[in-house]
C-alpha cells in the first residue's frame, strides 16, 4: 500500500484545517466557501425518479440502461450541439472523480508516456499520471509542449479553479493540434452550463471538432447542475474507439452506476427547468460575493464562468486564507492548484443564501 500512496502528493485539505478552526470560532458561526459541494437541494423529480428505482435487487450494468443512454445523447445534441451521437458515443461513469484518477491506468499508461494538464487545474490530474506511473506536466498553451510521447492532454474549460472559458477558436485550434500528432484529448467539461459572461462551447460542437470525434472524449458531471453530488452521476461523450475498449475494462473492474442513479440521470437531463433555477440561484450568490470582495480590495480575474470566484489582494493566498478565516471565511487557497496560483485563492458560490449574506456582511 505504501508503494501507491507513497507516489502521491499530501492531501491538500488537511492543510485548510487549523484556518478552519479559526473560521469556526467566528460567533456568527463559519462560511465555508472552500468546497464547491453543493447545498441546495436535489430537485423533486429527481428524488422522485430515484425512489421510483430504488426496488433494483439485480446488478446494473456498466454501460447503463438504454434509457439512459438515450438521454445522455439527446442531451449532448440539444444542449452541445453534437451531431449524430449514438450509444457507442457514450459512457456513463461514476462521478467524474473516478475517471480523472483512474483514467490514465485504464488507458494503459505507464512510465515514459506523458500527461498534461493546464497550469492552474484540478489537482486530480496530476493524480491520475501518478497512479499510472506516467510522467505529467503543466501547460499555459498545449500546442507548445513537446508531442513526442504526450499520450493524453486534459482541457478544463469552464476552468476549475479559475472559472477561464477557452473560446470556439481556441478550442478548434488545440483539437486539430492533438490530431495532428495521434495524442488522445479528454475536455473536462463539468461547468459548462454555468457561464456568466461568457458562453462555453464543448469540443464536441461540430464547429471545434469538423464533424468527427476522433481523438476527442468529453466528460460531464450532473454535479453541480443538478445537485447531485451525493449521487456520483456523470458520463462521458466522444470517440468510440476509445469508449468501447473503456467500457470493456470498467466491466471488468464493476465501476457501475447504481440502477437508482441512472433512473435520477434520465429524469435530471430530460428538464432543463430546475437547471435555469439553480442557475439564478448561483447567479445572485456571484453578483453579492464579488461586488463585496472587491469593495474589500479583492481584484478578480477570469471568473467569467463555472461556480468559483479566482481572487487575489496581492499577497500570499496563505496570508489571504487567514485574512478571511478570522472574518469566519473559509476559502481554498490558490497554491492548491498550482504554484501559479499562490497568491490567489478560489471563493466557492456553494453556500446558503444565509451564508453568503453573512459573508458579505463580514467583508
């Protein structure tokens, strides 16, 4: 065991600990903006959905129900504008998570292939290459890094932490970059639906890709659109040829939905209704944190989508951390994410409207 952990990085949120004491001591009780879990709830017709299920004695399968997989690919056609998706274009999973970590080991990567992900990202990508054994690096333009044994480069767009939206140009460009030199590219794409002042476009839409999804896998999550962190619920769009021998290896090792949660995913992507609620929701939760922020001598960039606030006074992001923690707020810091990040921290919009209207009120 100590063989595998030992390739990992520590746990970065122990580090937020003692800030969290700090933030918990506040006597109108702590903020928690560091965690973008989400606190609303899960919308009826999705708990109705699950319950409706939850009579499932027998073993789901892996690739899911056709029901299902009708629903994800009318999905990615209305919302992405993805052109002739069959069920051999989809892939449900096990919460995105999942599959960021484990994915290069399901590829077969090993020592000598090399992952990249962007500079400020998500730490589990760097995650997943070291499980494989495979090597990684950090990237501010993908088309500039050495192609030579690259087998697989992460995009993030809405970008988590910084909320950064990569544009249809852009995107077309890194596509036909990574065709043009065989290296697989994965779009993490789980903030889609949560732009704010700009409209983030998928490498599925056939204006990025030409019409074909060779070499391309988008991943989406129902996590926080729909609330449904708890229910692990997520799914995969692209190139069959990567999705068939993916769907193969994950019989093997039971990576299933539960039969409820499938029943939950259909129900969560046939209404668009409870996603333009929540969406108001986290609309109002931006407008009040970031005019208080920077009333407080925050400056704010990108940030133009996806569910967090990327801040910065200038200083340290663990001078800012306990700036706030004495305020009673809780945030991440920037260095979480990279060392690009170390004088910034990321501000969750996942609190109450009761919190968020405290946090205000502190700053």
């Amino acid at each position: 065991m100590s063989a595998v952990s030992d390739r990992l990085p520590a746990f970065p949120w122990d580090k937020l600990t003692p800030y969290k004491a700090t933030a918990a001591a506040h006597p109108d009780g702590i903020v928690d903006l560091s965690v973008g879990t989400p606190v609303d709830p899960v919308p009826e017709l999705i708990q109705k959905a699950l319950v409706a299920a939850a009579d499932s004695p027998g073993y789901p399968t892996v690739w899911g129900t056709p029901e299902l997989r009708d629903a994800i690919t009318g999905w990615v056609e209305r919302r992405l504008g993805a052109r002739e998706v069959t069920h051999r274009h989809v892939l449900p999973i096990v919460g995105s998570k999942e599959l960021v970590a484990w994915l290069p080991t399901q590829l077969g990567l090993g020592p000598g292939d090399r992952v990249a992900y962007p500079r400020l990202a998500y730490p589990t990508y760097e995650v997943g290459a070291r499980l494989a054994r495979a090597d990684h690096e950090a990237y501010d333009d993908p088309t500039q890094l050495d192609p030579e044994g690259l087998k697989l480069l992460w995009l993030n767009s809405p970008s988590n932490p910084t909320g950064k939206v990569l544009s249809k140009e852009e995107l077309t460009r890194i596509v036909s970059w990574a065709r043009s030199h065989g290296i697989l590219l994965f779009s993490d794409e789980c903030y889609l639906e949560l732009g704010w002042e700009a409209d983030p476009v998928s490498v599925l839409h056939p204006d990025v890709n030409g019409g074909s999804y060779d070499g391309i896998v988008a991943v989406h999550s129902l996590s926080k659109r729909s609330n449904l962190a708890g229910y692990r619920a997520a799914f995969l769009a692209g190139d069959p040829a990567v999705l068939g021998p993916l769907l193969e290896i994950r019989k093997h090792g039971g990576m299933m939905t539960s039969a409820p949660t499938q029943a939950a995913v259909i129900a969560a992507l046939g209404d668009d209704d409870h996603v333009r609620v929540q969406r108001e929701r986290y609309a109002s939760r931006r407008e009040l944190l970031r005019e208080a922020l920077v009333t407080h001598g925050f400056r704010i960039e990108h940030s133009e989508a996806s569910l967090y606030l990327w801040a910065t006074r200038g200083e340290s992001c663990w001078d800012t951390v306990d700036h706030l923690a004495k305020r009673g707020i809780l945030v991440a810091p920037g260095d979480f994410y990279g060392p690009a990040g170390a004088q910034f921290v990321r501000v969750a919009l996942t609190a109450t409207d009761e919190r968020v209207a405290a946090a205000v009120q502190r700053l």
